[in-house]
C-alpha cells in the first residue's frame, strides 16, 4: 500500500512542508532511508542524516530548525516520535491477524471459549479453562487446566502456563515464556533436601507484557503478582511469591528471589539481580548489573553490587581506577614521613 | 474438602490449643490470612501477625509462647515448618493427576514404556526411548531417539532432551528446559571457526530437580553429569563436561562453563558464574553475582567477582565505598607533611 | 562399528607407533579413557594421563615426547586437536539422519519446501514461508509467515522463529531459541506505557549458531542482523536494532541492548552486559560479567562493570583486595605525623 505524504500529514494533524504528492509505501530509519520510505527525526544526535538521507519525508518535530537544505519532504508534528509510534502501531494493525481454530489443536472439556479467538495448530488448553474474547493462543503453546486469560491477550507461540494460574486483559506473553513452574523451595533433610509443594499461582494483572523465554513462578502459597502494565523483558526471572508494583520495567535478564517486593513505576537495567525477602519501594531505579542485598527506599537511584546510591558509586569508582596512583602517593608519603623522621 | 483444627493435629501428631472443631477448607500465609484457612509460624519475624491474622487454625512450634491473646486455634508441633511442608504435600497430591496417553502423541518405533504413563498431547518419543514406570511426560515434550527416563520421574511441557541423554529416577524437570543441546564448541579456522562435534550426552542422576528454561549442554565426549539430589533453578546454564556434585543447589541464572567440575553439598545464590575448567570443592558457598576465576577450597565461602573469601571481601567493599573520604585523607596528609617540611 | 588403528592412521594421515591393529569403536577423554576406545592428547596439562590411560589408542602430535612408557598405540598427527575434531565429525555424521515429514506437522498454504527436508512431529509451517534444500526442522519447530530458511540449516525442537524473520544457510539453532519476538519498545504515557509497535525482523546470515532458550529481538523498523560466522551460546539476549558482526562469539547468558553495533572478530566471556546505542568496535575481548556502559575502540581487552582495560583492571582489583591493609598505612601514617608535629 501506499501513502501520500499530505494524507500522512493529515492523519497526524501535522504540516506538510515540500512535495506533498510524494508517495511512500513503507518506513525505514533516518541513517538507512530509503527512496518511498518515511523516516523520522527526534533524537538531535541524528539530526546530520536529514539533509543526505534518501527516505523520501521525513516526520519532524514542530520546533525543527534545519541549518541546511533537507532532499526530503517534511511533516512536522508535534512529537515526532510518538507520531511514529502512531505510524508504527497503525501498520502493525493492517498485517492479517490470524484467526479461527487451527487443527490440530487439544482442547479438554469444560473449556470456556470467549469470541472470535485464535487458538493455533498444537496448541493445549487444558480442563476448565476460561478464555476472555479476542484472545490470541500461538501454536504449541500450554494452557494448564484452570487457567483464566482474560479479554484481548496475545499468547505467542510456545507459552507455557501451569495450572491455575490467572493472566489478565490486554496481555501479551512472548515465545517460549513459563508461568507458574514450581517456587525453588526444598527443605533440608539430612544429606539432601525434600521438595516443599509449591500450591499457589500466578497472577498477572491487565496490560503487563512480559517478553521471551522468561520464568515467572508460582507461589508457594497464595500469588506471585504482577500488577498492571507491568513490562518485563526477555529472560526475566520472577521467584515464587514475589510481588512487582504497577508499571515497573525491568530489562532483560533480571532476577528477583523469593518473597520480595518491589513497588510501582520502578525501572531496571539489564541482568540486575535482587536478593529474596526485601522491599523495593516505589520509582527506585537500578542501573544494569545492580546487585540488590537490602531494602531500598522511594525513588533510590541504585548501582553496584552490593548496591548503593549511583551517584556515590560512581565516585568510588572513580577512585578505585586510581587505586594505584593512590596507592603510589602513598608509598611516597611513607618515605617523606621516614625523611622527616631521620632529620629531627 | 474440609478438615477439622483436631484432624489435622491428630495427622500431624500435633496438640489443640482452641477450638479443635473449627473447619478448614485451605492454606494461607499468616500474613495474609483469610478464616477457614491454616497458616503457620515458624520464623519469629513474623510473630505480630499470629495476634491478628484472620487464619482460623496456625501451626505453631512446640515452644511458641504468645505475648497476647491469639484470636485462632494453635495446634503445637514440634516443628511447625516441616509441617506447614507435609500439609503441602498432601494438598499437592490431592490434585487430580493426569495419566493415559493424549492424543495426538508421537510415539515412535521400539519405545520401551513402563507401567500407567502420562504422556501429554503433542509430545513426541523417539526411537528407542525407554521409559520408567509412573513417569509423566506433559504435552508438547520433546524426548529425543535413545533417550532413557527413570521411574517416578515428571517431565513438564515443552521440555526438550535431545538424543542418547539418561534421566534418572524421581527427578523432575520443568517446562521449557532443554538437556543435551550441543556444547559450545568451536575450533578457530582461518577467519571463522570450525564447529567440533559434541558426541557425548548428558546425565541426570536420581531426584535431580531442575527449573524452567534452564540449559544442560551435552558433553564434547562422555557425560556432562548432574548428581544425585541436584537442584538447579531457573535459566541455569550447565556447559558440555561439567559435573555438579551431589546436593548441591544452584539458584536462578547461574552458568557453569565447560568442564568444571563442582563438588558436593555446594550453595550457589543467583547469577553466579563460574569460568571453565575450575574444581569448586564440596560444600563451596558463593554469594548472588559471584565470579569464579580459580579453583575454589573445600567449604569456601565466597563473593565478589573475581571472587574471594566472603568475609574480607565484604571488609574491602566497606572501604571501597568509603575511598572519597580515603582519598581526602591522603590529601590531608600530604599538606600536612608540607607544612612539616616548611617548617624544618 | 570398529576400526583398527592404522585405519585410523591413514584417514587421519598419522603414523602409528605401537600394535596398528588394536580395535577402537568409541572415542574417550583420556583422563576417562577405557580399551577399545581412542583418547587424544593436545593439552599438555593432561600429559600425565598418558601413561596409565586405558584408552588403546591416543592421538598425538608429532612432536610428542614421551617420558615413560606408553601404555597404548599412539598416532602422530601434526595437529592433536584438529585430528579428534575431524573423527568427532566423522563419528557424529554416522550418527542416522532424521528425513521426510512425520505427522502431523501443520504445512500452511503456499509454503515453498526444498528437497530432502525433514520436519518433525508438531512442526508448524507458516504461510508464504520458503524452506532451503537439505532443511532439517526438529518437532515442535515454529516457523512464522513468511519467514525464509536457507540450505543445510538445523532448527532444533522447540525454536519459535516469529514472521518475516530471515535464516541463512548452513545455520544451526537450538531448542526453545526465539528469534523475532518484539524488541522492548515502550514510550510513557501518562502513569504507564504504550508499545512501540516492531515492525522490523531478524536477518541470520550464513554459518550462524546460535545455542538453547537464547533470544534474537525483532528490530523495531529495519533488522537486527546477525552476521556470518556469529556463534552465540545458550540464554544469550540480543535486544532490537543490534548487529553483531562477522564471526563474533558470545558465551552463555551474555546480554546487548537495543541498537548496539558489536564489530568482527569480538570474544564475550559469559554474562557479559553491553548497554544500549553503542559501538564496540572489531577484535574486543571482554572477559565474563563485564559490563559496558561507553563505546570500544578496537582490539581492546575489557573487564570489570563498567568496564576498562582488563589488565589496568587487575592492578585496581589487587589492590581493592588490599584495601584494609591500605587503610591501616594510612592510620598508621597520620600517627606518625601526630608524632612528628608534637615534637616540633
């Protein structure tokens, strides 16, 4: 399909400035336009593609003051990253979703199917099942028996959710993603250890995205929550019984043990690690890598391992790549020190 | 189903304080207790909520002395943890079991299968796969040509062993985990690398425990070998010719590389890596994060990266992030010597 | 099968010293070495194992000098190592090949397949999606609409390979990998998030590897590229936009963030962290748990997080573990200059 740029402009409610007859049928990145594609300039650090990049228009913001002449037509808009975003999602939309149920697929008895869902070929829908309308099932994914799924999620390809666990509305659960395997607990017994039931389940609240192969676990009893619009990335591991706060991101490769809680709108760098049983206040941020040992209060910005204030931190690091000029200044003041001493 | 306080005690050869005929129908944590549900107190931390849970019946040590009046029944026993444990487990295995083959399975020419299997839709079993007695294998497994599964053993959805591996008795390994995927293996070769075949396999020993989408590569020749008791958490990596020792319990996002040898009785918390080609002695111990680059003594306790001893390390990390006020003594030290020296 | 030594000899163009026609029929490490077996010697921190092997035959390279008596047929081959690689590759091509396509599989429309394929059980073929010649696509596979896969690649069990993603030939991918689940793309919104909609793919160009439950991000417009060569081990993240160049190896759990170009001919040790929007330049080594945060020239050895020059980096780490002692100097430093000042 494709676009004139004065009909793009008019669906953002953005300013054509150049050729608005243009035609582009595809978007591409501003440092690899190409001719027919629509790109876009946000970020000032890109600004040097726009007057050699060969996409055809470009979205800009309003404010936008070019110091050369731009090759290309330009849309200005207010934001032009969240009129990407728009751009992006209004394409996404117009790929064929796919529909119906494919066969073969297992679907037990007493499952409760809402409207007009997708289940894939291999896919596995266990005993009492309920399944809100316009759901998403890839193929081979495993819905445990007693499992709930609320309206409008997407479960990709794979996806396995043990028994009774709850997913809520809007979701999406990428590739490969297991809710609700045992909590990690064994008790001591004698030389070796015995197996502690894990009976609870999962709880994923509406509008959390949770991205590829990462583990949630269920409790050991009652729920392992995560709250609403809560994004979590690929590899991701989620202990049993832990509670994470509406809104929170955490990157990839992130660990949170047992029992703790971390609170709401907090972000987390990649391969960050928590130990179990704390408290992770709300709006605390943790840089990648962070290893978390103590509670950690509102709006903490973190780093290092064991953990503490970023900027102090940083700091310390500072000091510890000077370590053997300090060290050398030490050695000196000894010997200054032992001058002193042989002159008095 | 619903139990009465003095059954559950007479089970638990435990003794009634309270009501011994009040009814529970399930359990809870004491935290969060809801009536008709059994909680338990074991660790003191949690001792103020016994005055005000909701929970009708609490397991108690033997020795509990309460400060106030407690609203519910106590039944004291003698430990009240591995009780809460056993009424786990028996709740577990109240849940109905699977058992019978789903259809479709594939199952292959020459499967050797023991006595009342699961075996889950869309599993597929390979050619001369021998499979123990009261084995469960969930739909959407992968168990590859030659493969050997022991008694009692429970195989989640989506796990993938590939071919000749041997898992042993009583173990169980949950969902998305793959055993016997080729080490990493590469042998330079002009600009790229040469892949080196990896012939051998992977061995799991007896009531061996492993986590969701954990990895245990097969060996370049012989086994990697994974002994009796282990316990590996999620996202776990075992390299091609590691052997784990017995009982030891590696939490989540650990990797071990090639051919390291790790002993018995050992603790790893999460995101611990060990570099290949090490011996880790028995009841080694290594903080969260930990980063092994040498062999590690019997019993060690250790953390930081590159690790050493846990004590001292956490001495020099108390120093690292006092080196700003270091660095000002040091400076302060050097204009005092100046103005010795003026003076001289 | 069996095979005489000097058989052996001649394929691996060697010369045998000792009884040429002593019979093998299995490889072994020569530490575990048992008769009938053939053993390699390239390490000489194995050299000890030599002498009480009971292997019956070793590889050895030509210089091999022994210092006692050997108790088994040696080969002299220039190149120990290369030698055992070309028998593994023997050994496992002997191995019977998977053919044909077992049923069910799900084969949508206009699906285009090579010749002499082999797809699994509970493979899912998507629509419009072109299969190479030679392709092997274990069980329980998932290949998305439209995807592409060259000649001689293995997709092993379980691998989800989402829409419009890219394979090159002579590709090996491992159990439960997800190639082409979205990028992590939000923008905020008020108190929450709204999805960056990706519409990019992954491009695998030829002779890529890539080990179990790793995940390849979708770019958000463009590709994440990961170039010929690469070899990539289990539970490795590569977020959205990434490119990783030529031959590049990445050990098990490393981490790149979004839009980070990795150059040529780049080692990453295990758990390696890279954050986002950089440019690690060709030839970078980085040793396990580094963590980058800036940009990296060429050719640079890198440790700690964040990370610098490793061998600057031990100097620093040394001393971090001197840190008491230092602290001690220094008190013992201002003593004296106490001393010194109320001698004055």
């Amino acid at each position: 399909m494709e676009f004139k740029a004065k009909d793009i402009a008019a669906l953002l409610q953005g300013v054509v400035e150049g050729d608005g007859e243009v035609l582009v049928n595809n978007v591409s990145k501003i440092e690899e336009g190409k001719p027919h594609t629509l790109a876009f300039l946000a970020n000032p650090k890109y600004e040097q593609y726009i007057y050699t990049t060969e996409a055809s228009v470009v979205l800009v913001n309003h404010d936008f003051l070019p110091s050369q002449i731009v090759p290309c037509t330009l849309i200005r808009v207010p934001s032009a990253y969240e009129a990407i975003a728009v751009l992006l999602r209004m394409y996404e939309n117009m790929r064929p979703q796919p529909c119906g149920i494919e066969q073969p697929a297992y679907i037990a008895d007493g499952v409760e199917m809402g409207e007009a869902p997708y289940i894939g070929a291999f896919a596995y829908i266990g005993k009492g099942v309920k399944i809100g309308n316009h759901v998403k099932i890839y193929p081979q994914a495993y819905i445990g028996d007693g499992v709930t799924i609320g309206d409008h999620t997407t479960i990709y390809a794979g996806v396995k959710i043990y028994h009774g666990c709850v997913i809520g509305s809007d979701c999406t659960i990428h590739a490969g993603t297991v809710i609700g395997a045992d909590g990690f607990g064994f008790a001591p017994s004698g030389e070796g250890y015995n197996k502690v039931a894990q009976i609870g389940n999962v709880v994923l609240e509406d509008q959390v995205e949770i991205g590829a192969n990462a583990c949630i676990d269920r409790a050991t009893m009652g729920s392992t929550r995560i709250k609403k619009g809560v994004k979590l990335d690929n590899l991701v591991q989620i202990a049993h019984n832990v509670v994470v706060g509406e809104n929170t991101v955490m990157a990839a490769q992130c660990g949170v043990a047992g029992t703790t809680k971390v609170g709401a709108h907090c972000m987390f760098g990649g391969q960050v690690g928590i130990a179990g049983h704390l408290k992770i206040e709300d709006k605390t941020m943790l840089a990648a890598q962070t290893g978390v040992t103590n509670n950690v209060a509102e709006g903490s910005v973190f780093m290092g391992a064991p953990a503490f204030d970023a900027s102090k931190y940083r700091k310390c690091y500072v000091l510890f790549r000077k370590l053997p000029e300090l060290y050398g200044q030490l050695r000196d003041l000894e010997k200054e020190i032992q001058t002193l001493k042989s002159k008095q």
